[in-house]
C-alpha cells in the first residue's frame, strides 16, 4: 500500500461542507480583539508579535520583574497566525526532533533534552499557576512507521535516544495494534514528552495572564519600522510610537523587520482537516484508547490527534512554498484538503463516510537548520527568535526565555549554547531559492516513493547542512 498521490472524490465529499477557519479560532469563547495602539509612549520592553513567543515572553518577562512596564504589539488579533492553526502538539523537542538535534548539535544534546523536559514542565505548571484551561493531555506521541522500510530508523532512533537521556520506545507491529488500530502501521517509536493541547485557549490563557502581570496588549497594531533612537528604539505602528529601551521581535513567519533575520527564514504553508466528533462505536473500531498524539515517518508526513470532543485533526504531508507570499487567501486549498482527507481514510478505513466540520491553513517560519535562531541588533537592544519549523508550541517557551536572556545580556546556560550562538545558513537570493526548495520538494517525495532511499541532491543538502521542512 503506498499514499494516494492525487485527490480523490471521496476526499472532496469529505471536505466540502468545511468551514475555511480554523478549529480552535472558530469557536465563541474567542476574545474581543484588544484596542488598536494609538500615540506615544515609552516602555522598557515591547513584543512585537502575540503568538506562543511573543506571549511566553511577555509572561516571563513580567514575573522576573514586575516593574517593568511591557507593551506587546500583535498585528492582527492574538494567536491568528501559527500559534492558533497548529495541530497542538506540544513537544520537549527544542531541536525540531531528536534526529534533527544530533546532526546539528549531538555534544549538546544531553543538556537539550533536559532543557526541553524541563520546559515541558515549566508550561504546565504556568497553566495550572495561572488557571489556563488549555486542555492539556500528557500522553506522548506516536510516530508510525507505515511501511516496512521506515522500521529500522525508528528502532536506531530509540537507541539514539536512550544514549542522551531521552525516553523513547520502540514498538512492533503487535504492540501499535493495541494502541491503535490501522492497516498502515506497521511499527513505532513512542516519545512520551510530548503533551497535546488545545493551542487556541493557551494563547488566549497566556494573554490574560500577562495583562494580569501588568502587560499592556494591543491587537490590529502592525509595526511597521524599528529605528534607533537615543538610548532605546522607536517603534513605529500606523497609529503611533512606543519608545522602548529593549524590543523582543517574535514575529514567526511574517515578514521579518529586520533584514539580517529576513534572508534566514522562509514561510512554508501547511494545511489541515478536522472531523466531525467520532462516535463511540467510531471510536471503537479505531482503537484509539491512549488518545496518543500520531505522526508518520516518511520526509513527507502527516501528524494526527483527536480533541476534547473526540474529533480527528489531520494535518501535513507536502510543505508549500509561494515565495515570501503570505497572503491569508493562501489558507484554502481544495485540492490539498481532499488529498489530506482520503490519507486520512486510507489510515482508518473504518471511518468511511465521516465529514470535515474545518479545514485550513498557515504559514510556518522554517529556517535551513529546522530549529529556531536568535539574532541580536541595534547595539544589543533588539532580539529576535524565528524560524522554529513547526515545532514551535513547546519550544517557544524555550525561545522566549533565551531572547529575554540576550536581551538583558545576561551569561546563562542558555546562551552559552551553541545551538543559541550559532545562525542557520541563509537560503540563496530570488530565483535561485524558490528553484532550489522546489527540487527539494521533488526529491522528497521521490525518496518517499523508492524505500526512502535520498539521492544525490538531498545527500548534498544532509552534507551542507541545508534543509527544508514544516
């Protein structure tokens, strides 16, 4: 059996009645937009951006000192972009993945995964701190082999894991089946730090708990320039300026405001289907007890959860790059949902007949290393941390903490990592980027088809230290 390469009719009966939201903002318990900025102030931080980063930071930052006064400045409504259209996999990983971590960073890797395990922690005690309902279900990840030529990486990835410290198992094809049921797995690595959320409420909870720390939000407040100014930097918005002695820019795949950053990420599009609530006798036949979150192994995969109310969310296979186009509209994908829905029915047969209640889409900020980077500008007064690959619901936390860091100039655990000091290789000027992340598209599904095996371009790509990926 191999994944349907093309839609197909019954993945667009699936999908045709979906509303062209997402789930989790598509709900009535979705705040009132804060007030627009307008004027001039000064502050002694402002965050520009209010999604996971933006937020965690502008939390941290107020409990570390709460005297100082902090703006956070969200240019469309909080949690619109990446942070409100993920699949709320929630993930120790600080490295997009243990594999990924060992090729970049395998001497640190020991203190990365118990940085990220502390972090995980570190999230759900700030939910229960601060009463945020963020439906939070600690029950690992699954991550399938569908074909019999995925297993023997999965199993050297457990032992890869055990010699960093990091607790992952292997499963065979028996032990899946009592988890879940599916013609398609045929084995997997189960990864118990990964908590599934829902990410729509942690950002809302986040925002209310800053202003409740004495942060100051403002949503529909586009910053527009940043320009050095005395002992701080001018912030620019269309209504007004803040004058702030430090700017922590947390602003995923939007268009960097600074040009040293803009030149290292690129925003890679991603889509998503969700179900209608299963029924139990649905559930049943699925097998799906643990609620584990889901993902397979092949370079093009998919990730998969069921919510609260027992719905599947079903996202991933191709990463979509449109140039540095991030154009809303982009968010629908017909075509790309129906393929997405018939993946899922070839996955649970079981569920034949079911129907899409959502389906959308979003831009990630990836970078050439897959994990997230800091940059430091303007004598030190702005930092900014972008480009962490789709892995960003946990390790943002992380991010954020480390940019606050560097921010305060302060010499810590953190930004004496390698992984902090370092910067990813930046993607190659127009055309020459959109061609070579379009062969590496190619390539991708290429080696998905012939037994994984990766040819001469993406050997090359490994070699360099060059990638692409959601």
């Amino acid at each position: 059996m191999s994944w349907a390469e093309k839609p197909t009719t019954r993945g667009f009966d699936m999908v045709a009645n979906a509303a062209p939201e997402s789930f989790w903002l598509d709900r009535p318990e979705r705040p009132a937009p804060r007030p627009r900025y307008h004027g001039v102030s000064a502050a002694d931080l402002v965050i520009v951006g209010g999604g996971f980063t933006g937020l965690w930071a502008a939390v941290q930052a107020a409990e570390e000192n709460p005297d100082r006064s902090i703006v956070l400045l969200e240019g469309d409504r909080i949690a619109d972009g990446a942070s409100g259209r993920n699949g709320g996999f929630c993930s120790a990983s600080l490295t997009h993945g243990l594999g990924n971590g060992l090729d970049r960073y395998a001497e640190e890797m020991p203190t990365l995964v118990r940085m990220g395990t502390d972090t995980l922690d570190a999230i759900e005690s700030s939910c229960l701190r601060y009463g945020i309902d963020a439906g939070i279900e600690r029950t690992g990840e699954l991550d399938i082999a569908n074909f019999e030529w995925q297993t023997d990486e999965l199993r050297a990835m457990a032992k890869d894991a055990s010699s960093v410290g990091a607790a992952m198992e292997y499963l065979d094809r028996e032990a899946v089946a009592r988890r879940v049921s599916s013609p398609m797995a045929q084995g997997a690595l189960f990864d118990p730090d990964v908590m599934l959320v829902d990410p729509a409420k942690l950002a809302w909870g986040l925002a209310d708990a800053a202003e409740s720390l004495g942060v100051t939000i403002h949503e529909n407040s586009q910053v527009g320039e940043l320009t050095k100014s005395g002992a701080g930097v001018r912030v620019s918005t269309g209504y007004g300026t803040v004058q702030a002695r430090r700017v922590l820019l947390a602003t995923a795949a939007t268009k960097p405001l600074r040009k040293s950053v803009r030149r290292r990420i690129v925003p890679v599009w991603d889509y998503v289907i969700m179900t209608e609530p299963l029924t139990a006798e649905q559930m049943a036949l699925i097998g799906w007890s643990g609620r584990e979150g889901l993902a397979d192994s092949g370079n093009r995969f998919h990730y998969f959860r069921l919510t609260a109310d027992d719905r599947i969310l079903f996202g991933g296979w191709e990463a979509f790059y449109f140039g540095d186009d991030v154009d809303p509209r982009r968010r629908q994908d017909p075509d790309t949902f129906a393929l997405l829905a018939e993946h899922l029915l070839q996955m649970f047969p079981a569920l034949e007949g079911i129907k899409a209640t959502h389906a959308w889409g979003g831009a990630i900020d990836t970078c050439s290393r897959f994990s997230a980077f800091w940059d430091l500008g303007i004598d030190g007064r702005v930092a900014s941390v972008v480009g962490f690959t789709g892995l960003g619901v946990g390790a943002s936390h992380f991010g954020a903490r480390t940019a606050l860091d560097l921010l305060d100039g302060l010499d810590t655990e953190r930004t004496r990592l390698n992984m902090v000091r370092s910067k990813p290789l930046p993607f190659p000027p127009e055309p020459a980027k959109s061609l070579g992340i379009n062969i590496t598209r190619h390539q991708f599904a290429r080696a998905d088809r012939n037994e994984g095996k990766r040819g001469w371009w993406l050997r090359a790509m490994d070699k360099a230290g060059l990638g692409f990926d959601s």
